[in-house]
C-alpha cells in the first residue's frame, strides 16, 4: 500500500496493518491505546494480533478472556509500533489527530 498525501484515518492504518503483506507479518510489533474505563488511568494498550475485525467506525477485539469487546474508534488514544517506537496515529489533547502517513 503506497503512502498518500494527507492523513491517514484510523480505519487506513488498522487496514494498512492487518492486510499489506509487508506489515502483517510485522503484526505482534503494533499496538493500540484506547480510554478503558476502570483500567489503570482509565487506557489500556492491546496488540494488534488481538484483532478480530475493523467495522467502519470501531474494532473488535478478543479479550484477555476469550470474549468479543467493541471499541469505537473515538476512544483510541494511540496506535504505535513498540519495536520501533514510531507513533503512527495520535490523538492530540485539544481533540486534533496526527498520523504519520
């Protein structure tokens, strides 16, 4: 997948990840921040290979349990590779995203 001009929404990079060949067997090195009420600080960061599904506006994702939880994409905080340290998508404080792409 080329890089275009502009930002990448959420629901690009999710795609990015999880479906070109090149970043898919790179998976286990990607990371998600979302709100997570009850959490410590209320976040909770889960790997990428914990995916089940990208919907249009959230994810879902197999929990520590084994059971389904929704998340809407307005809650992620952050999505990150960890290997790298490289911070692909970033909810900024004053409610603007950046992306690196």
């Amino acid at each position: 997948m080329k890089r275009r001009k502009g930002k990448m929404k959420i629901k690009e990079i999710f795609n990015k990840i999880l479906w070109d060949p090149d970043e898919k067997k790179n998976i286990g090195d990607y990371e998600i921040t979302f709100i997570h009420r009850g959490a410590y600080q209320d976040q909770k960061t889960i790997s990428m290979m914990m995916i089940k599904e990208v919907k249009s506006s959230a994810f879902i994702y197999i929990n520590e349990i084994g059971e389904e939880t929704y998340i809407p994409f307005h809650r992620i905080l952050e999505i990150k590779n960890k290997k790298t340290g490289e911070i692909l998508w970033s909810k900024r404080k004053s409610g603007e995203h950046e992306s690196i792409y």
